[in-house]
C-alpha cells in the first residue's frame, strides 16, 4: 500500500472521527430543552435525535459543496494542486486541520461549553492553511460569506424569533392553567426537537462530508469539476450519516446540561418556541449553503426563549461564558491545526501522519479520562444547576427536578 493512499486513510478515519464528536457535542441543540422539560426521557431523546441526523445528512449536499470551494483554496481552476503544495503535503493540512477542530471539541465539550464544532473545524483548517500555503490558501471571501456573518448574525436572529414566539405563546394561553399548558406542549417539543435534529444532520454531517471530498481532491482522486457534475460519492455520505448519528446517539450530556439547565429554567412553551426557531433558521441556512453554527442558533433561540417570557430568570454568566468560548474558537482550533501542520511537515510523510495521529489519540484520551472523574450522564443531566459555581457537574445532593416525562 502506498504512502499517499495510508495518509488519505487516516484523514477520512480522523474526519469520521470529527463527525463523530461533532454528534455527541451539538446533540444539545436538539435536545436539551426537550429532556430539561421532560418532554423526552434522556435516552429516548438521544436515540431519536441519532436516528433524525442520520436521515437528514442524505437530503441536502449544498453545505458540502461550500467546504470544498469556499474555506481553502488548494486546487487551481484546472484541477492542479496550487503552487508548492504536494499531495502529501496537502492531506497533511486537513489532517491536522481536523485535528484541532477534534481537540476544541473535546475541550469544550470537558468544560460544558456548547462551542461550534462547525467553527473548531473551520479553524483548524484555516491555522493548517496558513502554516501550509500562506494568506493565498484560504479563501478569505467565502470565510466572510457563508461562515464569519453567519456566525455573527444567527444568535441573535434567532433569539428575536424565539423571544417573540415565546412571548406570543404565553399571550395566547394566558387563560390556560399551567399544566394543562406544560403537557400540550411537551407533545409539541417532541416535533420540534425532532425537526431540529433533522436540520442538524441536513447541515452538519456534510461539512465531514465536504472535508473527506476535500481530501480526495487532494490526493487527486476527485475534482471539484466531477462534484458539480456527479455530486459526492454516495459511501461519503452514509460513512458520515453513521458517524454523526452513533456521536448523536451516545450524547454529549456535559452540553446538553448546560444548554437545558445552565442558561433558563425553561418550560416547555418556551422549548417549543426555542426549538421551532432554531429548526426553520438552520434549514433555511443549509438550503443556501451556508455553513451556519446550529449551537450559536440553538443558543440564541433558548436565551431568546427567556426574554420573551414574563419573569424569566436567565442566566447571563453562563452566556458570558460561553460567548468567550466561541471567540476563542476559530484562533484556538486555528493554533492547533498550524501545529499539527508544523510537526507533521517537519517529521514529513507517513511518519508525520503518525505523529500527529499519536497526538490526537493522547490528549484525546487524557480528557475522556478527566471527564470519568466528574461524569454527568442521563442519570443526573437534570440535577438542579449550582448557581454558586455554575458548574455542568452536579452537586452530590443535588435532587433530580425534571417534570412527569410524557409517555
């Protein structure tokens, strides 16, 4: 087996790895506000989510297609690889691009921070870039278009919307008594969660997708001319669609606890509203190609959820806090792909594959194992929130306050 062919192994192995914890990490999006409600019972809620981003990563490859065009630019308009870029060289850089998006995910993930995985990967891809090619290798307008203005406008947009929704619902059932008006619309989180997860595996499972083709091309065996014509292969696509939904399914929990008990004691009126706005702006987003971050849209939908109803407390540390991860997260993931790169170039080859592979496995390893000693699960990802450290891991005494799950 050739070295060119080992390496091209190895980055889809590490891509699928993305996809991976790209589903555990962002499964809060979906379905933190309908577990946090009871509306869903935790386990249920994670497999319905996996099985909704499975079958939404085969309807739409628009985001794919902007990952290949629009973030890097290592191929000419002739299907050559750009000037002092080998095919070696050029799988190298997305592999250690995704290894800082790995790296950032897993991080976050360790601190309970909802971060991007769509940004994490865009930034190691970026810092790989830079180190490998200079300012000329990254497409500095498609980054502006379809990723930096996306990623900038999208909290609050749909924050607007789920303010106003929330506001609206509350309005309408005024009259209603409480729980009559928290069971009906636990049954309606239940469709609007879904949509969500749905929309998530639509635009996240192909940004993998849009890497793996990436590399491809890189190693010359496809050419962004045989995408436009033939779309992607169809084993990327269901490798991805299986990799995001098996993440999916096991459940970032350490996320999904602070999305759903961190930022707003949430009802179940105010989840439904979160999650219809979160579902229509990602939809939309993936139509047009955009590589829109479904954790800053999830965000903003559940802060907006808290505004817009009466008497709502909602956490502004914990949304600081956050808010410093996701700047933190295209320079950070960026520094670590630049690295990865360094080291990789330098060692050279297929031994500076191994290299940073050995790396990605170690400190990989190292936080799963700091994870274990604090571990949040389905078993206390409801556990009522320490306000004094705001912390994801809940206190030893602290009592499980989920509402009746529905049936």
């Amino acid at each position: 087996m050739s070295t060119d062919l080992i390496i091209l192994i190895l980055v889809v192995v590490t891509a699928l790895g993305f996809d991976f914890t790209n589903g555990f990490h962002d499964t809060g999006n979906a379905m933190a506000t309908s577990i946090a409600t009871g509306a869903l019972k935790p386990k249920v809620a994670v497999a319905l989510s996996a099985v909704l981003n499975l079958l939404g990563a085969f309807l739409s490859v628009e985001v794919a297609t902007t990952i290949t065009k629009d973030v890097l630019k290592i191929q000419t308009s002739d299907g050559a690889l750009v000037s002092g870029l080998d095919p070696n060289q050029a799988m190298l850089l997305i592999f250690a691009g995704l290894i800082g998006g790995i790296l950032w995910n897993l991080l976050t993930w360790l601190f309970g921070l909802p971060s991007s995985s769509s940004h994490a990967l865009f930034g190691g891809l970026i810092g790989a870039g830079l180190a490998a090619i200079g300012t000329s290798g990254v497409n500095w307008q498609g980054i502006g278009e379809k990723v930096l203005i996306p990623a900038v406008m999208s909290p609050f947009i749909a924050g607007v919307i789920a303010a106003i929704g929330t506001a609206l619902v509350y309005f309408i059932t005024r009259g209603t008594s409480e729980s009559k008006r928290s069971h009906g619309f636990r049954w309606g989180q239940v469709g609007t969660a879904s949509l969500v997860s749905l929309a998530h595996g639509t635009g996240d499972a192909q940004k993998t997708m849009g890497v793996i083709a990436l590399a491809l091309i890189a190693h010359g065996s496809l050419t962004t001319q045989s995408i436009d014509s033939n779309g992607l292969p169809v084993w990327i696509i269901f490798t991805c669609a299986s990799a995001i939904a098996l993440g999916t399914y096991l459940g970032g929990w350490r996320v999904i606890r602070t999305l759903g008990k961190g930022l707003v004691e949430i009802e179940s009126p105010q989840g439904m509203a979160a999650e219809a706005s979160s579902a229509a702006i990602i939809l939309t987003s993936s139509h047009f190609g955009m590589a829109l971050s479904t954790t800053h849209v999830a965000t903003g939908s559940i802060l907006g959820s808290g505004v817009g109803k009466p008497g709502a407390q909602v956490r502004w540390g914990v949304a600081g806090r956050m808010v410093v991860g996701w700047l933190l997260t295209l320079p950070a993931a960026g520094i670590v792909g630049a690295l990865c790169f360094f080291i990789a170039d330098t060692v050279g080859g297929l031994a500076g594959a191994v290299v940073i592979f050995a790396i990605l496995l170690g400190l990989s390893g190292f936080m799963y194992m700091r994870a274990q000693a604090q571990k949040v699960d389905h078993n206390n990802v409801n556990h009522e929130w320490n306000e004094e450290s705001n912390s994801v891991v809940p206190t030893t005494d602290a009592k499980d306050t989920t509402p009746e799950v529905t049936r």
